[in-house]
C-alpha cells in the first residue's frame, strides 16, 4: 500500500457510536463512509430527546461504573478515556450548552437532541465525511465487499477497515432490528441472544384490577429487588400500571435483575413501599384506630393517605382477610410482594441487553474472528439503566472502536498509518 493511499473506512449504523466512530477516524484524516438503512440519521437520538435529551449523569465514577452490572470490567477503560466531563466538554464544543438537573442528570440547555444532531453532522460532514441513507445492510458478497440494499438496487463497497455500530433489537421502527446478529454468527462471532433491557414487565392481574387500574400512576414510591446473594436494589420514583403489568422508572431501573432472575429461576418479585417515610410501627397505630361506620377504604384514606390504585394493589395481592388485619396491611403498605410473570416484548424495550460478547473481540474491540471489523454501541454485550448511562456507553464505545481501527490501520500500513487528534 502505497503512502499516497488514502485509507478508508466504512461505518455501518448512523447512531450516536457509528457517528463518534466517523469522528475519530476523519479526524485523523482517514476518508470514511457511514451507511444508514434509514432515510435519515440518528433517529433513535431524536426519539430519546423527545422528553428531554440526557446525555450523561454526574454521580461519581465508582457508582457510575456499577450501572453497567457484569459489563463494568470490560467498559471502564473505554468510560474512563471518555467519561461524563469529556462528554460534556465535547458538546461544549459543538456550541451546545449543558446543565446538571437536580437529580444529576445532564442535560442541553435546550433539552432536545436535534441542535447537537444537527451540529454534529455539520461538523461531520465538513471534516470530509459522508453519509449514504436508505442503505440497508445485508453482509458481504463474493468478493468480500459490504453489501447493501439501496433504492437503486445492490450496492457493494471496498473498504479498509469496518465499524459496525447497528444499534440492537428494541426499536425496529428506528433501524435497530438485530438482523445483524444471523449475519455476524455466519462468520463465527459468539452473540448472546438479544433480550429486552429498560422494560416493563408481565403481571397476571385479575381482570377487576386490570379494568380499572390499567394506565394508572403509582406515584412516591419505593422499588426493591433483592438477588440471590441478598443483595437489594432500591429505587424512588414511580411505576405505571399497565393492561399487561407494570411499567416505568423504577421498574427500568431494576430490569436487569428482575430479567435474570426470570431467565435463571422462573420467578421475579417486586417488593412496593407504597408509602415511604412511614415506619410499620405508626401505621399499624393509624391502622388500628376505630374506623366506626367508615369503610375499610375510606378508614385506609383518613389514616395514611393510601388510596386509589395504591389501595388496588393491595387489595389485588391480599386476601381480604389480611386487607383487615392492621398488622398485616401495614406490612404489606411498605413491602408489597409483586409477582411479575415474564418482561414485555423486546419491541417494546427502550434497549437491549446482550450482543456481541466481549470476549469475541479484543481490547480494540476488533472482532477475533474477523480482522479489520469493530463494534461499537448497544449491540455490544452490556446494558445499562435510562439516566444517561445508555448514551455514554454508546459514545465512549463508538470512540474506543474508532481509535482501535486507527490503531489497526498504523500496525498494517506504517506508511500510511493515520495518527489520533489530540483532544
């Protein structure tokens, strides 16, 4: 290969890696193509800045790092080489402006995701790189070249070097399908099945409770689920009451384990603080005070606030004879068993956990099987919980890939080798 040999780079997957990846790699001058099967890009980007774009969260490295569960050990090179403050810094650079919410949270001062988007592709696009939509990925053909399907028929392109940054199975709607995974396992490459990560989950309601409860907030509340080894997780915030089951902050927040323990055991339970700040002690006081001619509902009311959909659920898992007993009900109040039955479809995920496994590739995150090829983003095999830990992750991969490809490039053309920009 000749010094004068311009490297190029295909980039399969317009998301928020697939782009991070473009970034590195033509920033160090390599000529790069990304290929999106969608008319137009980063569409799951906008999809997620619809209630508020949040990027990154600010708690501390060590509390950050134990949001990716079993993926920690193999992501935290990558979070540590592009955490919350240099992701901050680098939409500082695209001219838009962040702030921390209340709860930590990161956030655009504008709090949509179609300024920075647009601000990237600007910048992306004047560093040389180009972007070809309508581009739908269906593997290699017999020459060896990416193929594509495209609205002017087949299309195959040679490259140097290739990212795959394909998203993974939750928004089939948005590009991210997972039909990549057939066509990565062809080649030998271990993928864990993709399976639904920030979801809601499957409860056997009776049909009284699912008539008049479904859609209903469960507001101020306490989550927890306590795993095997007897660790618990806690959550603040609020679920909904779905026909199927349950939905929403505290249940994304606690999927991963509730997920396993589904997969590992067949059962799951979600344990509801239906009134937080309460000890038993005092409700079981309030409780057991006369309620004369009140009905048990309205006495529940008058002494601890309890009503609505919160008294629904405890009638739905108590027997009427424990809804009567103060001792219990008190109990039940601030540790209410739920059992879930399964999660809710993959399609109806907000992400996905599983992907190509770690140990398939190597610390470049170029595949072992197939030299010259990198993944980055969610369909690596990691999850995470809403917060700003998905993007993150997804940011800080697609840069670690774009870097390993460079890397990849240096030790195979010396002449030609691109080097980083320093940032």
């Amino acid at each position: 290969m000749s010094a004068s040999h311009q490297l190029s780079v295909g980039i399969i997957g317009a998301g928020p890696a697939g782009l991070m990846a473009a970034e590195v790699l033509a920033a160090a001058g390599v000529h790069v193509d990304v290929y999106e099967r969608m008319p137009s890009v980063g569409r799951k980007l906008l999809m997620a800045g619809k209630g508020g774009l949040n990027i990154t969260h600010t708690e501390p490295h060590d509390a950050f790092h134990a949001r990716y569960r079993e993926a920690r050990a193999a992501l935290e090179p990558m979070l540590n080489r592009f955490d919350a403050e240099a992701l901050r810094a680098w939409a500082h650079g695209l001219g838009i402006a962040t702030f921390v919410g209340s709860s930590g949270r990161v956030f655009p001062h504008e709090m949509k995701a179609a300024p920075l988007l647009r601000a990237w592709l600007h910048r992306l696009r004047e560093s040389g790189v180009k972007i070809h939509v309508r581009h739908r990925w269906r593997g290699w053909n017999e020459d060896g070249l990416i193929a594509f399907d495209t609205p002017h028929g087949e299309r195959a392109y040679p490259h140097d070097a290739l990212v795959l940054a394909l998203g993974g199975g939750s928004w089939p709607q948005l590009g991210s399908d997972g039909a990549w995974v057939e066509l990565l396992a062809q080649r030998g490459v271990a993928v864990e099945a993709l399976r639904p990560a920030n979801s809601g989950f499957d409860v056997e309601w009776s049909e009284h409770f699912r008539t008049r409860f479904s859609g209903s907030p469960v507001k101020s509340l306490v989550a927890s689920f306590r795993e095997a080894s007897g660790v618990v997780h806690r959550r603040h915030g609020e679920l909904v009451v779905t026909e199927a089951g349950v939905e929403g902050g505290v249940v994304y927040a606690l999927s991963g384990g509730l997920r396993q323990a589904l997969e590992q055991t067949g059962a799951a339970t979600l344990e509801l603080d239906l009134a937080p700040g309460w000890e038993v002690s005092r409700l079981v006081g309030e409780l057991s005070r006369p309620r004369g001619s009140r009905s048990l509902s309205s006495h529940v009311q008058s002494r601890t606030g309890l009503k609505g959909v919160k008294m629904g659920l405890l009638r739905e898992v108590l027997s009427a004879e424990d809804v009567a007993r103060p001792e219990r009900l008190a109990a039940a109040i601030k540790a209410l068993p739920l059992a879930l039955a399964r999660p809710r479809p993959l399609d109806e995920a907000i992400s996905t956990a599983g992907g190509v496994r770690f140990d398939a590739l190597d610390e470049r995150l170029m595949l072992r099987a197939a030299p010259g090829i990198f993944c980055a983003g969610e369909m690596l095999d990691w999850e995470a919980p809403t917060g700003g830990y998905l993007l993150t992750a997804c940011f800080a991969t697609g840069r670690a890939a774009g870097t390993g490809v460079l890397d990849w490039l240096s030790g195979r053309s010396p002449a030609a080798a691109p080097q980083p920009a320093s940032t």
